[in-house]
C-alpha cells in the first residue's frame, strides 16, 4: 500500500508553512529567522490553521514543528521593542494554549529551542518528541515577564508543585532528558529523527478509530476538572465525543474488523 502523497497548502500563508498527507495535518512555524518567535500576524495565521484542522473531517492528527534550528523561541520580544503588539487571538499563544475545545491529538515535534510560549506550545499538545539537542525553558522572569499562556497552570498539572516551580522560577534550561524524566516529553530522538518518530506517532494514532481517540481525550481532560475520581468515572459518558462515537458507523466496523480477522477501514463518521 502506498503511503499518501503530501499535498502543500496554496502559498497563503506568511508566517506558517502547512502540508497535509492523507489525514495527517503538519503545521510549520516559518519564522527562521527570529526562531520562529511569534507576533500578533503569525498567532492570527496559526490559530486559523488550527482551527481549519479541528473543523476539517479528513484531518484526523497534527504535528506542529518549527523551521530552521528552532520550534518556537516564545513571543517576538525584538518586535515588541520596536513599538509591535503582541496580541494573542482568543485561541491563545499561537493559536493553542487557549484552544480547551480540541478533540483531535496533536503532536509537538521539538526540534529545536522551545522558550516561554514555545515550552507553552509543547505543553499544550498531547504529546511532545524532542530532538536530542533541544532545550526547554520559561525564562519570562528574566526579562520582567511572566509565563501567562498557560504554562504556569500547565506544568505544576504535569510534573507537579516543586518540579514546576524549579523550572519556573529560575528561568533555568531544561534538557529533553530531564523533560522525559519529568515527565513532559514522551521521546527524545536525534535531531534528524524528530519528524520521523512524530510521524511514527502519528501513524499509530492513525491506526486507530479517531472518534474512538477523540472520545479518550475529550474524557480525560475533562475528567482532570472533576474534584474526584469518582465523580470524573460519573460523568465520563457526558461529553459529546463519546455521544459522536458510540452512533457512528466506526463504532461498527471496529468488532466486525475483529470478527473478520481484518484490518478495520475507518471512516471518521
């Protein structure tokens, strides 16, 4: 079976390169030259990628990576002291930390340095593969910042109260070895291979059904703003997605796959 060619997006875009082969969207943060760092057009041009992918029906997965030597350096602090704004849509830092909404698995592929939004980005996605020579860090606090994109929330959920606030409150770098070790980052590959092994990823999301993925992580994301484990078993048949899967002609194909002994042909519908 040949793999789906990979079909470029028309040349709309200034700040953001976007390919889709079959329904794997990979979005590009395109900003070389400033370390792919953000300012208001480039969020605006992301957060409208993004929500294309979740509206989108044949877009099941993303990755979300940056050009050149590095996947995102945070908020464009160059432009903002030249007078730029630094406006964010409602989505949030590059169209994600905000975007609660998002039933669909994304994965960051780190290829690089991931500082303040960037480190935001990554934790923002469902999974997170880091080149080997990456570097992680909210230095905000150096430059009279603070990490308000959701990192401040985000981490201390992740790896907890005092691993947070080590990394926090020092602005310190972290490698992807600790990341890993930590907890925010499921591999850690050569820099080469990081596309690779997102997409390795990404073709094992892609052999299952995606309401079936939609449902798991609409559940346990809502499941983590329950006070109780009970109450989040409780209300897990609640949501949407769960709704959307359990009437959907995949919810049929998956035990008649398995009865026939074949590979089941999902749908997404």
């Amino acid at each position: 079976m040949t793999s789906p060619s990979v079909v470029p997006d028309p040349p709309a875009h200034r700040y953001v390169r976007v390919e889709r082969s079959g329904p794997l969207t990979i979005v590009t943060l395109d900003r070389p030259d400033r370390l792919n760092a953000l300012h208001t057009a480039a969020h605006n041009e992301v957060a409208a990628v993004l929500d294309d992918f979740a509206a989108d029906p044949a877009q099941w997965v993303a990755i979300i990576t940056g050009a050149g030597r590095a996947f995102c350096a945070g908020n464009d602090l160059r432009y903002m002291a030249e007078g730029g704004s630094l406006e964010r849509p409602p989505s949030g830092f590059g169209g994600l930390t905000s975007r609660f909404d998002l039933n669909k698995p994304i994965i960051a592929a780190v290829n690089g340095a991931a500082m303040g939004g960037g480190f935001e980005i990554a934790l923002s996605c469902d999974i997170v593969i880091a080149a080997d020579d990456a570097v992680f860090a909210m230095p905000e606090p150096r430059v009279g910042l603070a990490a308000l994109a959701s990192g401040l929330h985000r981490l201390p959920r992740t790896i907890g109260w005092q691993q947070a606030m080590g990394i926090i409150l020092t602005g310190r770098r972290v490698t992807p070895e600790e990341g890993r070790s930590l907890g925010f980052v499921n591999a850690v590959v050569p820099r080469d291979d990081v596309m690779t092994e997102a997409r390795r990823w990404a073709t094992l999301m892609l052999e299952c059904s995606p309401l079936a993925i939609r449902a798991a992580k609409e559940i346990a994301r809502d499941g983590l703003s329950q006070p109780s484990l009970e109450q989040a078993i409780a209300s897990q048949r609640s949501g949407a997605a769960l709704h959307a899967m359990l009437a959907s002609e995949d919810y049929r194909e998956g035990p008649l796959a398995f009865a026939e002994k074949r590979q089941p042909r999902w749908q997404g519908r």
